[in-house]
C-alpha cells in the first residue's frame, strides 16, 4: 500500500463557499483513478465540511458538490 496525498477543491451547488484543502489516502501502487478518488474525496471529506457549514436547518447532497483534484502525489509525511 501506497499513501498519497491530492490538493482539491469542492464547490456546492447553492452553499456559496469553497474546500480548498488536501485529502490523505492508502491505495496499491499503480495509476490513480480521478473519477474514483473525485468521489472518494466528496463521500469522505467535502460532505462533512459542508455538513458544518450549512448547519442542521440545511440538508446536504452528495450530488450537489464539485470536486476538482488538481495535483496527487506519494505522500510520506
């Protein structure tokens, strides 16, 4: 297993900020799949910071979030 790290940013669809942060995860070597880790990145990060940021009045979907990785690599930190 591999540890990588990808700058991204999440944009919602209404909910007018945006996640610019990093995302950490383990895979086996080889070729990252973007549209995977996309959806990875808004099951396991973005749903929850807009969880936070919307409040409880507000429902969140998983849908209704961009997720744009701009740069992956090896992460031994």
């Amino acid at each position: 297993m591999v540890t990588y790290v990808a700058q991204f940013t999440a944009k919602h669809r209404i909910i007018q900020i945006e996640q610019n942060s990093i995302f950490i995860w383990r895979q086996e070597s080889g070729d990252i799949d973007t549209s995977l880790l996309e959806d990875k990145i808004r099951r396991e990060s973005s749903i929850h910071f807009y969880h936070l940021v919307a409040g409880q009045n507000y429902e969140v979907e998983k849908d209704d979030i961009a997720v744009t990785v701009w740069k992956t690599m090896p992460f031994s930190g």
